[in-house]
C-alpha cells in the first residue's frame, strides 16, 4: 500500500485524491508517505505545481469580449483557446467586468430571438399573425410571442381584431402584480429588451415569491420571466421543487383573465 500511495503521489496526485481513490484516510495517506521519505507539504499549501505559468493574454478584456461575447464561446472552449485552466477564464471574466451567462437549458442570452425590425414590418406593419411570423422567420409561435413582449409591442388579442395589448404595461398596472412587487421589492423594468439586457441580475426565486406571483397573482411561467429576469425553464422547475402544483396546459392564465376583462 505504501508503495502505490508514494506513486500515486509523485505521479501527481493530491492526498484528497489518493485517500478517495483509494479507500483510506488521508491521516494514513500521510502517515505512509511520510514512512516512505516522501516530503509532504504541510496542510493547505497543496501538492507541488508547475513551475511554468502560461502568460496572461495582452489586452485581456478585449479578447474576452472577442471570445465570450462576440463569437458566444464557452468558458471551456476558451480555456482550450487560451490554454489555461477554465477557472482562470472564469477569474478572468470576472476581473474584465463582464457578466457570466447562465447555463444549460436555462441560458438567456443565447436563445433565439425575432429581431424588432422585422417583428414590425411582418406583425406590426403587414398584420401578419404570430404563426405566420413564425413561418417567415424559422421559429415557433413561443418565440414569437416572447420577442414581441419582450419588445413591448402591442400584440392582438385573438378572436378580437380591434383590441391590442402590450404584456410588460398590462403586468405593472395590474394590483395584484403591483402589489406583490412591491411586498418582495422586485424593481420595475419597464423597458423594452431582452430578458437579460433588462435584469442582468435576475431576481432570486424563492418558493414563498414563486407561490405569491403564481398562484395568488396567477401568473405564467413567460410572465414571470417578464418580471423577474429568471428563465421560464428555471421557473418551471423550481414550481416543481417546491410543490405547486401546475395548472392544466392551454387556456388562459387567471392574471390575462383579469387583463382581458379591463379592456
């Protein structure tokens, strides 16, 4: 054992490392390499590292900007790019001012969007309707919906040609939605804008807030993304976590049932 222990070690391997692997305690790990004559650091300092540092970019920020923003790399891919592990590039984001995109399914930034230019001209303009937008852009309805209320255009209230409705001022009028933000100090963000443009920091979901704005507002999961900055996808899930049960698919949210009995 202590053979393969002194191994492991000088192969590269921390006492965390070698204790997991190999089923003992890191006090033994120690003991062991210590009977070996191996010089051990004392607790905290690490296993020995690489001489070499690979040198920090010139211009750093703007390559990051290049690499992150511009191009939509990974932090990974950039590490792989750069050279350097991917905490470094994270450290390095950090350092360079620029705001990290969220993850997996839930990312915000990166998802697809109709641009306003040409929601104006097919919707606004030509009074196409939102699935035929759709069909012009490539996307599905969902997408076109949200770009339009993201946009705080007015979007047509089916089954009634001569009625419009901007989402974004419907939901800062209503009392209940007024007054819930005001109970969790959520800010109003009235402007028009991508999701993350206008929350750079989404609001925390905690599941007494989820509760009020779902069930006591009767909110969906979109309207909720429109008010707190957080991705309908994480909304969903943390109802999930926490219990709430779901209202059956289609139909009306009870927040759009008040909406649409004001006009």
């Amino acid at each position: 054992m202590r053979r393969e222990v002194t191994e492991r070690y000088q192969a590269g391997h921390s006492l965390r490392q070698i204790s997991s692997t190999m089923g003992i305690g890191r006090r033994l790990v120690r003991a062991l390499l210590s009977e070996a004559g191996a010089k051990v650091p004392a607790r905290g300092r690490g296993r020995p590292r690489p001489a070499t540092r690979l040198p920090r970019p010139q211009n750093l920020p703007q390559v990051l900007r290049a690499l992150y923003l511009d191009q939509g790399m990974t932090r990974r891919e950039i590490a792989d790019e750069l050279g350097v592990p991917e905490h470094r590039v994270r450290a390095w984001l950090t350092e360079s001012g620029i705001t990290p995109r969220t993850r997996g399914g839930a990312n915000r930034e990166d998802r697809h969007r109709v641009p306003r230019d040409d929601l104006e001209k097919l919707y606004v303009d030509e009074r196409l309707t939102s699935a035929e937008v759709g069909n012009r852009t490539g996307v599905n309805l969902q997408t076109v919906l949200k770009s339009l209320h993201e946009q705080e255009l007015p979007v047509r209230v089916p089954n009634d040609s001569q009625a419009e409705m901007v989402l974004l001022d419907e939901l800062y009028d209503d009392d209940l939605v007024r007054r819930a933000l005001r109970r969790w100090h959520i800010p109003v963000v009235r402007r028009p804008g991508l999701v993350h443009e206008r929350f750079p920091t989404p609001t925390p979901l905690t599941h007494p807030l989820l509760r009020d704005l779902y069930l006591d507002c009767g909110l969906s999961g979109a309207q909720i993304e429109l008010l707190t900055g957080q991705p309908s996808t994480m909304i969903l899930g943390q109802l999930k976590k926490a219990g709430i049960p779901r209202r059956p698919p289609g139909g009306l949210s009870p927040f759009l049932r008040r909406a649409r009995q004001r006009h």
